[in-house]
C-alpha cells in the first residue's frame, strides 16, 4: 500500500459554491468518533512528531496550505495539503511531521477513535523499535 494515499472527498458544487460532505464508511473509511483542527499557526512552527499505535486519521486542509511528511519507518514521503476536497488518509503506525502552515491555513482532522495520549508514540527511536518489532 503506498504511503500516500490521498481520497477524492467529492464536491457537490452549483452556481453558489461547493459543499463537500464527509461520512463515517463512505468517503471517510472508518467510523469518525473525532474531528478536530488545527489553525493560526506561528511562524516556522512544525507539528505532529508522532505516530499513533492504533488511531486512523484523515487529514483535510480545508483552508490554505500545509505540507506531510509522512514515515512508515523505511520510507519517508512528503505531500503538500492545499485543497479543501483532498483527504490524506494516515493509517495506525505512520509517523507525520508537519511543515509550512500557510498563514490561512485551517487543517481539519478526521480520526476513528478519542484522543488517548496512550495512543501516542512520540518517540522516534521507539517508534523505529515498534517497527522492527513488528517484521
Ligand atoms: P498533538 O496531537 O501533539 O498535536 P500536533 O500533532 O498537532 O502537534 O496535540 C497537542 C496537544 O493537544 C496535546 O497536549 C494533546 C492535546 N489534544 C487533545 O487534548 N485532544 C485532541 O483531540 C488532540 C488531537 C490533542
């Protein structure tokens, strides 16, 4: 499966505008028990640094710009986020880093369970030994 896996949410567009709509098992590929986001982000600033043991994510960058990296621990891939009707999906075990928020930018995250921060690895080394653990 490659590591980038980006999913056409679908615009019901008219005359107006657009309206793109998510549901949990449709365009969303799992049950969305959570929706948070993340904006005004200052300056140079990175975030993520982690991966998730277990919690699948889409990520949908509904205003401006914002660019992945994303780590399955042998490969590393980079993609930029800078449409409203493009999900990146980011399955359990990925670690993402992200860069090069736009000053607009409004990164809307979809995610198949609640926060746990038990759910977390932020330890790159461990995360490598999860990894290895798993081969
Ligand atoms: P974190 O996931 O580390 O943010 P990012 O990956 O964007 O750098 O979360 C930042 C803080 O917010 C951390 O203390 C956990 C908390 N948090 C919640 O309380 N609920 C949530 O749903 C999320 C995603 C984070």
């Amino acid at each position: 499966m490659s590591l980038i896996q980006l999913l056409d949410l679908g615009v019901i567009g008219d005359e107006r505008g657009a309206l793109v709509s998510l549901e949990s098992n449709k365009n969303i590929p799992f049950d969305i028990k959570r929706v948070y986001y993340i904006y005004g982000n200052k300056g140079d600033v990175a975030r993520g640094f982690h991966a998730h043991k277990a919690l699948k994510q889409v990520a949908v960058c509904v205003s401006g710009s914002c660019r992945f990296v994303l780590d399955d621990g042998e490969e590393k891939v980079e993609v930029i986020l800078d449409k409203p009707d493009k999900g990146l999906k980011i399955e359990e075990g990925i670690w993402r880093e992200m860069y090069d928020f736009s000053d607009d930018c409004v990164l809307m995250v979809l995610a198949s369970d609640f926060y746990s921060e038990s759910d977390y690895i932020r330890n790159y080394s461990e995360f490598l030994r999860t990894k290895s653990s798993q081969q």
